[in-house]
C-alpha cells in the first residue's frame, strides 16, 4: 500500500513539475495569448457599446417607384440605408412587415393576405449607402401606408421611422367601345378626340410624345429633372363634350343581392369607371365623378366636377383607391344636387337597379341636352 501511495506522489509531482517547466519555457508566448483573448474581449465589449450608440445615426427610407399603380400591375420597392458614422456596420437586419396585397416577388406565405415578414441584412461601410430594389405585385385595390422597421442590437429593437405610401387603384380594362361621346361628330363620322386646344390655357405637363411640337417643351419642369426626361405642356381643348359619371353604391332595399356579390360587382363596376376616366381624360375630354359613398379619409361622398388633364386623373384614382363600399347618401338626392350642373354631356350611371326615383332624374338630365346612358350593374 505505501508503495502505492508513493508512486501516486510521485506522479502528482512529476505532473506538477512539467506544468512548471511548460510555463517557464512558454511565458512569453502564453502572456501574448492571454493578452490578445483579454484584448479581443475588450474590443468587442467596446465595438458592441459602440454599435449599439451607432446604430442610432443609421439613415433608412423607403419607397414605391409609383405613387400610384392600377390592381394587377408591378411596382419596384426601393430600401435605402446609410451609414453615417466611422465604423463599418456588419450584419444591420431591417425587419418589417408587408401587406400580403403588395406580393413580393419570390415570397411565399400560408395565405395570400397575410402580412409578409422579411428581413434585409446589409454590411456597411463607413459612409456607405445601399439601396436595394425588390418587385412587388399589387394584387388588391386599395391605399397601403408603411410606417416603421426595426433594427435589432443584442436582441433589442431600434424602431426607425420608414414611411412609405402606395395607392392601388381599380383594375384597369378596355372600354374603347364606351369611351367616344355619342353626340360629338364630325360630319358623318364620330370623332374620338377633340382637335381644337387652347393656346393660353395649360391643364398640365407630361412626358415629351412623338409628335409633339418644340413648343409645348416647359423647360422648367423638364431642368428639375435634370434633362433627363423632356416635359411639355398640355394644353386644354377649346371645344367638345364632357363626361359625367356617376356610381350608385346603394344596396337595393330587398336584399335580392348576397354581400359578397354585391360587393364583387361594386368592384367591377369602380373597375369599369376608373378605366372609362382613364380613357376619356386621355382623349381630351373633361370628365366628372360622382359616387355615394364612404371614403378612408372621413368623406361620405366623393365628387369632382367635370375638368381635364392628367392631374384631375390621378386624383379621382386615389379617391377610387380608397373607397369603402357603405352607402352614405341617397343615390337619388345625388342625382338631383349635380342635376343643374350637367348640360350637353355624356352622362353614365351605373348602378345595379333602377327606381321610379331614378328614372325622373334620368328625365331631368335628358332636358338638359345630356346623352344619358345606364349601366345595369346588378345583372
């Protein structure tokens, strides 16, 4: 048994003794190693106090590449992200959410209305920017806001205002056999323009067309673009007919028509009207927009009075955008407030039934020189 005990004593001192040996021979080297792990912990202590005060100066917009696009059609989402401070910023994960209705490209989702979560990881470079582009699809009418994403630090959220805002308007269709007023003609044949414009009067700019006069260029518009794009003037036409619509979102009083055929038929028929507006204001002519609803922005109705030019256009198709299919005033009563106003115009009424209400408001716009033209949406 002693001898047991001293061969174990033995060891434990030999053991001892290497591990003496080994540090005194490697001193030098074990310091240095010592000194880099505690110097490396350091940095990353102080990189990470750093970041986290950094993270803050981040710059981070986001936008559509169009204010505005018709349901159906593509539309790039631009992320943008500086990085202001001295330090190269690794591993930045913006995170937000999408509406399922804005369909990202490459996306897949358990339903096509949920909200689309991604992530955006950026490595930046002191004073770098980034942008990055993705497609979406816009696949439902509507108006969609974006608001914030979030930046995480240590599993901690850094909420930085991102706002962003894209109007969905109806489903666009062609309607060339709606679009050319009954009443204008030239001679023996219909004219689908008006050819007549006023040189004083200028409804708005656009893009320079092929065929366009060196006239109309407005070189103020087209400097703020930096050259890159030629704007020219629109000028308004002296003469022709104009466009009045109007759309009935009344339900009928017997409930003959289910809600949810009912409200598919309301958005075929704002379909239908939007691209008759489209092609009307296209082709010169003045169009008004009347409809009993409810708005998003608090309006209960919605109105325009017949005008011309590309900007009227785009007004009454955010307005179309943010519709909300809830009567909120009699379809009659707005027949007989805008009655006094129309003459000599092609007015549409779409509605999916027709009262005796209706029908003596039909007689008061015919008195008026008006061609009135019905369209039954409930059939």
């Amino acid at each position: 048994m002693k001898f047991l005990y001293l061969s174990a004593a033995e060891s434990f001192y030999e053991a001892g003794g290497a591990v003496i040996r080994f540090l005194t021979e490697h001193a030098l080297a074990l310091s240095i190693i010592t000194a880099s792990a505690v110097f490396i912990f350091v940095m990353i202590k102080v990189y990470s106090a750093v970041r986290r005060s950094q993270i803050k100066r981040l710059k981070y917009s986001r936008g559509f590449s169009l204010s505005g696009v018709f349901e159906g059609e593509h539309v790039i989402f631009r992320e943008t992200i500086t990085n202001t401070s001295n330090l190269p910023m690794l591993f930045v994960d913006v995170e937000a959410y999408i509406y399922g209705e804005l369909a990202l490209e490459g996306y897949t989702g358990l339903h096509e209305d949920d909200m689309q979560y991604f992530i955006s990881r950026f490595h930046l470079m002191p004073h770098a920017t980034v942008t990055r582009s993705r497609k979406m699809t816009a696949k439902k009418r509507g108006v969609y806001e974006l608001s914030t994403v979030s930046v995480f630090q240590c599993k901690t959220p850094f909420y930085i205002d991102a706002p962003a805002k894209i109007y969905v308007y109806p489903k666009f269709r062609n309607v060339d056999e709606y679009s050319t007023p009954m009443n204008t003609l030239i001679g023996d044949a219909v004219t689908k323009r008006r050819l007549i414009t006023d040189p004083f009067n200028v409804s708005g700019i656009r893009d320079l067309a092929p065929g366009d006069p060196f006239n109309l260029i407005n070189f103020k518009a087209t400097a703020k673009t930096g050259g890159r794009v030629i704007k020219v003037n629109e000028r308004e036409f002296c003469s022709g007919r104009i466009f009045m619509i109007y759309m009935n979102f009344q339900p009928p009083t017997d409930n003959t028509i289910p809600t949810p055929r009912y409200n598919a038929i309301m958005e075929e028929t704002l379909s239908f009207a939007a691209s008759i507006i489209r092609k009307a204001l296209y082709d010169g002519y003045k169009v008004g927009f009347a409809a009993n609803c409810k708005n998003i922005t608090g309006e209960q109705i919605s109105r325009f009075l017949p005008s011309t030019g590309v900007g009227v256009l785009e007004e009454i198709l955010r307005v179309m955008a943010g519709m909300r299919f809830d009567c909120a005033m009699s379809f009659s009563a707005m027949l007989a407030e805008y009655a006094p106003l129309i003459k000599d115009a092609e007015v549409y009424i779409m509605t999916p039934y027709v009262t005796q209400e209706h029908d003596a408001q039909i007689k008061a716009y015919k008195r008026r020189n008006n061609n009135v033209v019905i369209f039954n949406t409930g059939r």
